[in-house]
C-alpha cells in the first residue's frame, strides 16, 4: 500500500489543528518519509502499527503535538531509541535550521533512518547506531527526547550524561505515569506535564519535560 490522497489530507488538517505550519517541501518530505515507513515496515518490523491508515495520527501527528515545546528549547536535540524515527524524523523536517540526532541499538533501525536521510535530503540529521550508556557525544545536548521509550528513571539515568543542567528531557508517555514520577532519580525534576491533544488518535497522550538539579 502507498501514500494516498487521504494520507495527505489527513495530515494537512491535522497540523492545522496543532498549529502547526507546513510548506509544501515539509509535507511533501513528511508524506515521503511514510511511504518509506511503509515500505520498510514489512521487512523491518519497524512500528507495531500495521495499518498505513493509522499512521498519519499514531506517527505523524502524535510526533508534530511536541513541536511547539521543542521549540521553546536550543537547537541541538537527542530523540533517544528513536526506533522508525518518531519524533525526530518529523522535528528534522519542522525544524531544517535544528540539529537531531537520532540513536538506537538496533542496526535494522539506524540502516532504515540512514536511508530516510538520504532519499529526503535531511542534512541536520545524524543517525547513530549506539546503546544510549555507551553514546559520548562532543558536546551536551540542548533537547533528549523520547517517545515510548522505556520509564522515566531509565531514560533519565541512561541518558543524564548527554546532558548538563541547561537541558531539558521531553518523555512522551501515553496516560500520565505517576509511579513512574516517583521513581524518578533525586537529580532530576518535573518542570510541567501537558496533555497532547492528537487529531485521530483515540488514547491519552502526556509529555513530561524534565531538568536535572
């Protein structure tokens, strides 16, 4: 199955609804970067979602409902276990003048997101194949964001050494993980948790932001 005429409206009126304002090159690389996902899914078991009807919401709007926190800090941003590239393929193509780094340990992964680099021309991409503990970047990051990751205390203490104390952790979770907070290590703190409201997308979705202390 490809992209169709339905994809694109979809995501059209779905960034709209998220304020969230797309050339024609950004949708046209976002709608590309579907097709890939697409394409790729069935031989690398990407994303669990199988259904390319599902996927403008579950992957494309759901990663566009972050850009306006994104925004808010620096431009050198981590999107830790970045899996089929959700968000930080999406926020690349948003935010061309940005920085993303997209790391994952899964080799199938980083060959597929080295791919999407390639055929959209994402040049403010880097795709690195790496487990995040043994990841040591040049400098500290000034966004580390993940979707689905793993707990908040993991993702904190895996990836507290990517960051300093100007940097902000952006979690998206699905419902809001209170057990979670309370695990989380001394060093780090809830700066704000927001509900993202995602067109066509049925669940609860949260984002916590965090800074270390």
């Amino acid at each position: 199955m490809t992209v169709t005429t339905q994809h694109a409206q979809e995501l059209t009126q779905g960034a709209k609804q998220l304020n969230v304002a797309l050339s024609e090159q950004q949708q046209e690389q976002l709608l590309q970067y579907l097709g890939l996902l697409i394409k790729w899914n069935k031989a690398y078991n990407l994303t669990a979602v199988r259904n390319p009807d599902e996927m403008v919401s579950r992957h494309l709007l759901d990663s566009l409902s972050v850009v306006e926190y994104v925004q808010q800090y620096g431009d050198n941003w981590l999107d830790v276990g970045s899996g089929g590239g959700m968000p930080g393929v999406p926020l690349a193509i948003i935010f061309p003048e940005r920085k993303l780094t997209l790391l994952d340990s899964n080799g199938k992964k980083t060959r597929f997101l080295t791919q999407v680099k390639l055929e959209l021309g994402l040049h403010n991409l880097e795709v690195i194949h790496s487990r995040a503990e043994a990841f040591t970047p040049e400098q500290a990051f000034s966004g580390i964001i993940s979707r689905a990751f793993s707990s908040l205390a993991d993702f904190s203490n895996w990836t507290r050494h990517l960051g300093n104390l100007q940097t902000r952790w952006l979690a998206m979770k699905g419902v809001q993980p209170d057990d979670e907070l309370q695990a989380l290590p001394d060093d780090f703190v809830l700066d704000a948790c927001h509900t993202l409201k995602v067109p066509g997308c049925q669940g609860q979705r949260h984002l916590l932001i965090l800074h270390r202390q």
